[in-house]
C-alpha cells in the first residue's frame, strides 16, 4: 500500500516534502499510540450499522468550508468508528474529507467510512454565512459577536484597514451572532447549492451519499431539485432527506417527497430527523428537541420507508435520552408509556444519530490549541500528542454508540 501519510491541504510543495518526511519519522509513534487505546472493534460496514441501530454520522457542516479542520476533523473521527463523513457540496471539501479518512486508513487498518455531500432546495439555516463590514464597526464595541460565534469564525486581527470580520470559509451560518451585535451590522447571506455542479460530485466513485435539507413545507422545490439531479441519485448508496419537525405535517410531506424520489430510487433511504438545528453544542436542553421527534416518528405507523436517523441537538447525552424512550438499538418500542409497537423488519427501529456542532467543539478545542503552537496548517497526524487528545475526545462521543 502507497504511504499516503501526509497532510497536502493548502500546504505549499516545500512544506508538503518536509511534513511527508516527517510524517513518515512519526508514523510508527502515532500507530503506538493509537494502538494503546481501546478503539471501538468496527466489523459492520455502514449499511449494517444502520440496520442494527448503530450508525454514526459525523456532520463536518453543510457551510463549513475550512479545509485544514475539515481534514483533521475526518482523520481523528474516522479513527473513532464513524460510519459516515458529511460534508459540504464542493470538490475542495470532499477532497479534504478523503485525505482524512486516507491518512486515517494509514494509522489503523478500517473500514472506509462513507462520504455524504449536503445540499438545499431551498432557503435553510445550514446554507447561509454571515457577513459585516469591521470598518463599520464603532471602536469601542465590546465584539460580542466574536465571543458567542463557536466557529472561531469572527476574527479583528491584521491592520484597522484591512480587518477580517467573519472568515467565509469557517462560518457554518448558526445564526447566534445576528442577534448580539448592538449595532445591527450582521447581514445574512443565504445560498442554494448548484443542482448540476452537485450532480457532477454524485458520479464521483469517492461520494457514496446525498443528503437534501429541506423545509417541508412544501414539495415543489424538493422536486424541482431531484428532477434536476436526474440519473446522479444512481451512483449513490444513500439519499437521506433532512427535515425539521413540522408537527402535524411532517408526516404528509415525508410520504409526498417519498413519492417523489420513488422512481428512481435505487439506494437505500433515510430521514434525517433535525429536531433543533445546530444546537447540540449549547448543552442538554438541545436535546430533548431531538428524542422528541425521533418518539414522534417512531411511533407512527403510516411513514414511508427509510431509516430514521437523529440530528440537531445531539450530543453526548443523545443515547442516554434514546434508551430512555426505549429506542436504542431496538426493532419494536417496549417502553410502557407507549403503545406496543413492532415493525415487520428487522432493522432498528431508529438507526443511529449524526453529531455536527458538539463533535466539531470538542475536537476543535484541541485542533484550535495545536493551530496556535503550530500553526494554521498543522495536520493532526504530525503532533501524536495532539491526535491521541482529540482522538479521546472523540471516542467519548462516539464510544456512546459504539462501545456499548
Ligand atoms: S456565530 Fe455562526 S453565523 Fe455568526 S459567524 Fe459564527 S458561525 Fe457564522
Ligand atoms: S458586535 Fe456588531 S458592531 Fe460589534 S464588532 Fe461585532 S459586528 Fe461589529
């Protein structure tokens, strides 16, 4: 096997040739260190992870554009066990995701992950950035928009004239600046991905999964979207849907958009349940939103076929919440406080759950400390201390999952 043990993201050429020789001196010493600690046993491929009610989905952000984190970030979660990498749709982030999940591969002997690309059909918090002007900003503002943004996206350094404000690459568009600043001076930009620059990614033999947010409101940009994707929705593995939960309605629009998809539907399918979006980092309360909607789709009888899965508010105490309303890993709800339930398949009842803002928090405080001792480039893989900190960061999230 080709040592692919090097970082190449937005490095120059004499960096690259120094960090390869020295990533190839620290190989067997990050291996080691790897090696002694207990990393969860992976023998399913993600398909079964997903049947059984184990699936793991890291979400990298579908606004997240920031190479170097979105590398380091896939290295250290695929080593955890994740099952699934969800990124951006954009060439440059689904290659820095591979060049993750390859140097991963060059540490341990895994499975390779699945990479999924997200897009919009509409106007969606996931697809949005922030933007001000810092010249326009009074001098003696106290920036409290620099201190709540949990990207690190906010930034005042270099000369007055020539201050950042938010860096593009980094804001995912969690909106929590808009409302801090005293002076009014965040814009929201939104976006809608290009149907056909997606399309092109899909052929890719390195992207194995879609997924469409959507407002569910109503159906006609969902389906003005998958027309427009045509034959790409065939060289995928998955199509997942990303929804909110729209009470009553929810369940109406699941089976239209199914409906929709049908006919050219060859892979498998799962709905994304987004029960508060981008807030699992905040702390227990954001999860309750989640389980609630995973109960309310769990139990009901008449949804279209797919895999559930949780997002939005997920976090460390997202399977605790799971198990307490009886729906971890199993195929039938035996919970008392509900109507007996059982499904005619075999599959989990509820398939896994994606972390997205708490998995990136607290990989990126260790990535944030290395950044600051090395620099803005680092790669994880060169600093073993560094990958072993934020390797058990991550293992303490996905552990939840897979090491039970
Ligand atoms: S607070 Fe959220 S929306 Fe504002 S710059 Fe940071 S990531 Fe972007
Ligand atoms: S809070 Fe508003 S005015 Fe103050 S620094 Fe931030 S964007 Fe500028």
């Amino acid at each position: 096997m080709a040592l692919r043990f090097s970082c190449n993201t937005k490095i120059s050429p004499q960096h690259h040739a120094r960090v390869n020789s020295r990533s190839k001196n620290c190989l067997q010493t990050v291996k080691s260190l790897v090696n002694s600690i207990r990393l969860p046993h992976i023998s399913s491929t993600p398909l079964e992870s997903l049947q059984q009610g184990n699936w793991v989905k890291l979400i990298c952000g579908a606004s997240f554009e920031d190479v170097v984190d979105i590398k380091n970030l896939s290295l250290v979660y695929t080593l955890a066990g994740v099952d699934c990498i969800d990124c951006a749709a954009d060439a440059s982030v689904v290659s820095a995701v591979n060049e993750g999940i390859e140097a991963a591969r060059d540490i341990k002997d895994l499975r390779r992950p699945w990479l999924m690309i997200s897009v919009n059909d509409d106007k969606d918090l996931h697809f949005r950035k922030a933007e001000f002007d810092p010249e326009e900003c009074p001098e003696n503002c106290s920036r409290p928009c620099e201190v709540v943004c949990p990207a690190n996206a906010i930034s005042f350094e270099g000369k007055t004239s020539h201050m950042t404000g938010v860096i593009t690459e980094r804001c995912y568009g969690c909106g929590r600046c808009f409302p801090v600043c005293p002076y009014d001076k965040i814009r929201e930009v939104a976006y809608v991905r290009d149907a056909i620059t997606t399309a092109d990614l899909m052929k890719r033999d390195d992207v194995d999964a879609i997924e469409i947010h959507t407002s569910g409101r109503q159906t006609t940009l969902f389906k003005e979207l998958w027309d427009a994707l045509g034959d790409s929705v065939r060289h995928v593995r998955l199509i997942a849907v990303s929804l909110p939960n729209g009470g009553d309605s929810t369940l109406s629009s699941m089976n239209e958009m199914f409906s929709i998809m049908k006919p050219r539907l060859q892979s498998f399918n799962l709905w994304q349940l987004d029960g508060r979006p981008m807030s699992g980092d905040i702390g227990r309360g954001a999860t309750r939103e989640s389980i609630a909607f995973a109960v309310q789709l769990a139990t009901a009888k008449d949804r279209p076929p797919g895999f559930l899965q949780l997002a939005g508010g997920t976090n460390a105490h997202t399977i605790n919440g799971l198990e307490k309303e009886g729906l971890f890993q199993t195929t039938s709800i035996t919970n008392h406080s509900y109507d007996a339930t059982s499904t005619n398949s075999s599959n989990a009842l509820i398939a896994g759950v994606a972390y997205g803002g708490y998995a990136r928090k607290i990989v990126g405080r260790v990535l944030r400390s290395l950044q600051s001792q090395h620099g803005g480039t680092a790669c994880i893989e060169d600093h073993p201390a560094y990958l072993l900190q934020a390797l058990k960061e991550a293992l303490a999230l996905v552990g939840t999952v897979k090491l039970v």
